[in-house]
C-alpha cells in the first residue's frame, strides 16, 4: 500500500474546500486530513491509480473548486 503526504496552505485553500475535495476523491484514493494553524496535512493511501498522480490532480482540483466558489458555499 502506498502512501504519501502533502501539506497545503489553509490561507490558500481553505478547510472547506480540502474537505470538499477529500470527499470527491474518495473513489481515488483514502486521503486523511490533519489541520495545525495555518496548514492542513493530507495523507494519500493508494487504490488503484500512481499516488503522485492523484496527489497532482488532487491539487488541481483544489484551484478548481476555489475558481468555482459558487459551487462550495
């Protein structure tokens, strides 16, 4: 199983749109979520697609919901 981390800036992306996402992905990959401050840590555990490859587009996707703020509030 494979698993890697990635920290986002919660000044950027705030935590709505994290768990938003998180939730979206769910089919992707597990992804877990731990918030200190100013930054939320996002753990990516590994279905069936390369982990970096969701961890890129989950990213994405992130800047996408933010550039659609419509569809989160």
């Amino acid at each position: 199983m494979d698993t890697n981390k990635k920290s986002f800036s919660t000044e950027i992306y705030p935590l709505l749109v994290i768990e938003k996402a998180v939730v979206a992905y769910a089919e992707i990959a597990d992804i877990s979520t731990s918030s200190n401050g100013n930054c939320c840590l996002c753990t990516f555990i590994k279905k069936s697609i390369p982990i970096q490859l969701v961890i890129d587009e989950f990213g994405n996707y992130l800047i996408e919901l933010l550039n659609n703020k419509h569809d989160i509030y």
